[in-house]
C-alpha cells in the first residue's frame, strides 16, 4: 500500500511541444516589443512604471531579452563537469526563484541603462532579437538531457526551457498591464506555466483537501486535511489561467480577486491565501 505521504510524481513536458511553445511565446513577446518601440511616443511609453516595483517598461524588456541569453551564455560559459547529474527540477526551481528577486531587479536596471541614447527604441528591439536568436541557435544545438548552471543548481536543457516560458509568459502578461499592448500568448506555452504554478502550489501546500481547477489546463489536489476520494470534492477553487498566472506570481491578492469573481472558491478550506503566492 503506497504512503499517504508520498511526494507527488513530478510533471513531465514534452519536449517537442515546449520547444514549438517557446519559440510560438517568443515571438508574441516579440510583436508586442516592436509595437511599443515603433510607437510615436515610444519614449515615454519605454519610460513608464511596470507593476513591478521599481522597473519601467524598458527595464521590464531588456530583463526578457537577458532571459533570452541565458541558456546560450551560460552552456557556452559553463559547460557541466564530467560526471556532473543533474540535482534540480522544475518544481525546485520554481520554489527558489523569489530568493533572488532583489538581485534580479537589479541586473535589469544595470543591463536597461546600458542602452541609452536617441536610439533607444531601436536598440531595444535589436537587443530582444538578438537574444531570441542567441535562443533559438542554441535550442537547434542542444540535446535536452545536456546541463546547464541555474541559480539554484543544475538542470537539464529540456528542464531549463520551461523555465524560459515561465519568465515569457509571466513577464508578458507585466507587459500587457503596463501598456495595454496585448501579448498574444502561445496556447502551449501558457498551459504550461499553468501547470507549472499549480504544481509549485501542491508542492508548497501538500496535501488532498482541496481542488485547485485552472481550465483548461490544470487540476491538483492541494492543501493538509481530510483527502478527496470520490464525488465533488467538498473544497475547490477555480480560476482562469491567467488569473492563476497573477496570483501565482503575487502580482495580484487573493482577495481582490475573490471579491472581483474571477476566483470561485467552496468549501471551509477553500481560502488560498496564505500560500500564494508560490514563487520563493
């Protein structure tokens, strides 16, 4: 009889399809970069303040563009030792990922005021370029079981490219808040961090007591209590993937959208709030 407390099998992605998502997410990004720096007033429109604290929008892309670099980078800069394994996942990576974010935001500010001058706009776009192609050359060169140096430890390619839908997808959705140019995000990749998010919340509330439901993509059982076996289960939430996207990533409060609706939430257990948002 398997233990009740037994971690979860860790989701797997297909490779091929991440791949297809990450180059379909590249280039949603993209549109939406080229539309804001081709823009009469791209200046002031660079400049504004995005959700996030302390960055303006051209902070905001030039930090996409260098998470666009960093796979080529660092497997040109730090091939893996013989003999190295890999000793982080995805889920792993994603509970880490907030350690950092005051680092994070700092590299970005360093990187955007590299790119000054008249010119801006169009360096701007022809920095993003020149990451997704960096990006792209190094995906056709890799094999997904090769290792790359994270943060946090080292992953496998195929891993490392999800992490890369993670930072376009969310990041795309801060583009979208801070300019209402709309990025059109590739299904896949969405359904993927999706998943991914939910996944970090089971991981971070582990347990079978309430039913978290993002359709179309995503359905975990979360949160210490008496577990669900048959029937309705007695606890559930349920929100749209980029709702979850918001309150995943703590660009939205729980209660906030609770009181807007687009969260639906039964049950006595059903309340999330103390464990979001996942990321860190």
């Amino acid at each position: 009889m398997a233990s009740a407390s037994r971690k979860p099998r860790a989701r797997s992605y297909d490779p091929q399809k991440v791949r297809a998502a990450l180059d379909g997410q590249v280039r949603a990004v993209r549109e939406a970069v080229a539309v804001l720096c081709a823009a009469p007033d791209a200046g002031p429109l660079l400049a504004a303040p995005s959700r996030l604290p302390a960055w303006t929008v051209r902070q905001l892309i030039v930090h996409v563009a260098v998470c666009l670099e960093t796979l080529p980078r660092r497997l040109a800069a730090e091939p893996a030792p013989p003999g190295t394994a890999a000793d982080l996942d995805l889920r792993g990576y994603v509970v880490a990922l907030g350690t950092q974010a005051e680092e994070i935001a700092r590299i970005a500010v360093a990187e955007a005021d590299d790119l000054s001058g008249a010119g801006a706009p169009a360096e701007l776009l022809a920095r993003f370029d020149s990451g997704a192609a960096e990006l792209a050359a190094a995906v056709a060169s890799a094999a997904g079981a090769d290792l790359v140096h994270s943060r946090y430890g080292w992953m496998t390619v195929d891993d490392f490219l999800v992490t890369r839908l993670l930072e376009l997808v969310v990041h795309g959705d801060d583009l979208t808040a801070a300019t209402g140019t709309a990025v059109a995000h590739d299904r896949q990749a969405l359904a993927a961090v999706t998943r991914l998010l939910a996944d970090a919340l089971a991981a971070r509330a582990p347990g079978g007591s309430v039913e978290l439901r993002v359709p179309p993509f995503a359905v975990v059982q979360c949160v210490a209590g008496p577990r669900h076996t048959r029937g309705t289960p007695p606890n559930v939430v349920e929100t749209d993937p980029l709702t979850w996207l918001r309150l995943a990533t703590g660009r939205t409060p729980w209660s906030h959208e609770l009181d807007a609706g687009t969260v639906s939430a039964s049950g006595e257990r059903a309340d999330l709030a103390e464990y979001l948002p996942v990321l860190g």
